[in-house]
C-alpha cells in the first residue's frame, strides 16, 4: 500500500470520524425464507463452490515436500508444495474405490499411498505404482492420477477452488485486493502463529452481513471492541464483489489533527482495515498482524468458521508469544457475541 493510498484512507478516515462525509445506501428489505430456505441453501453451496476460498495459511505449504488436507465446503482437498517448486491441489480421493489418500498434514513427503490397495501418486497427482497394474487396462495409470482443481497463493494465504474445471483467473479474481493486503507485508513469509475453528448456530449470510457491519458495536460489542471504536463511522468501498471496510479507533481523531503525512504504522495503530474477498474470506488487519476468517454454511441453521493469525517476519521476532495469545483472544471474544 503505497503512500497517495494511505494518505486517501487517512483523509476519509478524517472526514468520517468528524461526520463531514456519512456513508449511507438506500434500505432494503430481505425475506426470511432466504436465510431458512435447505434448497436454496443447497443452492448456494453448489455456486460457493465455483469461487475461491482460504484454505490455509501459505506458511502451511512453504517449503517443497510440505503438505497439508483440508475440506472446503465438505469437498476433501490435498495440498501439496511439489519438489518442483510448483504448488497444486487435488481432490483427496484416491481414483479406484475413492479413499482419501492422506489425512493431517506433514513434510518431505513425495508420496501419497491409498490405505485401501495401495494405488499410489507422486506429489504432481500423477499414479506411479499398484497392485497388479497388468489387471487395470482399462484404467491407463496416465489418465488415473489425482484430479487437480485451481489454487493459489497469495496474501500469505492458499486459496481453493473446490470444484472441477477450466484454468481459473486468478488476476480477474483479486484485482487490486490482493496487492493491497501484500503491501501491508502479507506475502508468502508470513507466519500463523494461532489458528483454530468454531461453530456456530446461526446461517451463514448473518454471519458475513453482521461481519460487514459495524452498526451493532456499540450495543452487542459494548464491554469488548465498542470502546475502542467510533460509533457506525466506516469508509466502506468495493472492488468487484470484494469490499474493504476502513474502521477508524476512537485515537483516530487526536491522531488525525496532529498527523498531515501518516505512515502504514500509524494508519495500524489508530484505525483497523477489514477486507472482504467474496464469497466467504475475511481479513481484519491490526497494524501488526490480520486475522482471517472463513465462514462454511453446514446447514441453514449451522456456519463453520475456520479462523488463523498472519503476522509478518519482523512483527514475530518483536512480539512475544503472550501478544499473539491476547490478540486470539480479543479475536474470538466478539466473534462470540456475535
């Protein structure tokens, strides 16, 4: 993020904050049925799962050999930083009798051996080895190996498209997002010191549309995040059908009168920058480290959150491991209440 950028973003922050500028939409109103409907749910998952998602962090998959399994969207994923250099995904799901062909996640691992016949693949996806390979004229090993689908990695995250297909624009996908995140020093060396996952009972559109609001803070938020922030004053601004929401903290306004040029540190330390890469991935950027959250529909009724820390080389080796401890915390607490 260069410094016209953080100069625009300090100057709108200025202008909320003293309600010189107020942004506001026309309302709407949403029928029930859309957050309770189970087709329309079944709807939505079928088209989530034609767009990106976090799937990890990148520090997961950083050195060839690395590799990890996830489920994105119940679709068993296996990630995979080749030998080559080259990172890939498949599906985790042997192709004889559709075992998965690894579980957890580990490193220096260049093969991956099904528990069930011991069809086995190299870490490109391809079959190199099985049982009486001669019974299986029908099934070439060259057209039996893992099957890909596209990934990505940036912002020091691996990112999955969980479904089958052509090449995916990935350029198209992040437009401007992406270098934004990565000029805040989110890149492929950045660490994850905490990560974890939660549930909750509630549809997974009222999770991401309170997510992108900050109406409720000082109500339902007001013995955690409401004190250390503005009441309703946010900067909100879309990238295609991503968003990325300026907060400004209540310091923002003592900042704003006494600062003319401010730095990345300072826009950090007296506002938080929340970014919303459609259809499901949040980052909430701290000044020194972001948290992202990606929220999974399980039912109408039932939202999976799978959430980590990305904090930058430098921000680790200057903060002890308690720090990371009590930012997780301050995470999950609202998240709680929300």
């Amino acid at each position: 993020m260069d410094a016209d950028e953080i100069r625009g973003i300090w100057d709108r922050a200025r202008r909320t904050t003293s309600r010189a500028e107020v942004q506001r939409a026309d309302g709407v109103t949403v029928p029930v049925d859309r957050y309770l409907g189970p087709q329309r749910l079944a709807r939505e998952r079928a088209l989530l799962r034609r767009w990106p998602h976090a799937a990890c962090p990148q520090a997961h998959l950083r050195a060839p050999g690395d590799w990890t399994t996830v489920e994105v969207l119940d679709v068993p994923v296996l990630l995979v930083h080749g030998e080559d250099g080259v990172l890939r995904a498949f599906l985790n799901v042997c192709r004889h009798r559709g075992a998965a062909v690894a579980r957890g996640r580990g490193s220096g691992r260049s093969r991956f051996v099904c528990p069930y016949h011991s069809w086995t693949y190299d870490a490109a996806g391809a079959l190199v080895g099985r049982p009486q390979d001669a019974d299986f004229p029908h099934a070439p090993k060259d057209t039996s190996g893992l099957v890909e689908v596209p990934v990505a990695a940036r912002c020091g995250i691996v990112w999955v498209v969980p479904s089958v297909g052509d090449a995916f624009d990935w350029d198209v996908y992040f437009g401007p997002m992406a270098g934004q995140i990565e000029g805040l020093g989110y890149r492929a060396d950045a660490a994850c010191p905490r990560e974890g996952v939660s549930r909750h009972a509630a549809n997974w559109k009222l999770l991401v549309e309170g997510t992108l609001e900050t109406y409720h803070f000082q109500y339902l938020h007001r013995n955690t995040i409401a004190p250390h922030y503005h009441d309703d004053a946010v900067q909100q601004d879309a990238y295609g059908p991503h968003q990325r929401i300026v907060i400004p903290r209540r310091s923002f306004a003592e900042a704003a009168a006494r600062i003319v040029e401010p730095t990345v540190e300072q826009l950090g330390r007296h506002a938080s920058l929340m970014f919303f890469l459609f259809p499901s991935t949040f980052l909430l950027w701290n000044g020194n480290h972001a948290s992202v959250f990606v929220m999974r529909p399980e039912a109408v009724d039932r939202t999976v959150t799978d959430s980590f820390l990305l904090v930058t080389p430098a921000d680790l080796a200057a903060w002890p491991d308690a720090h990371w401890s009590a930012n997780w915390e301050r995470l999950w607490s609202p998240l709680g209440e929300d």
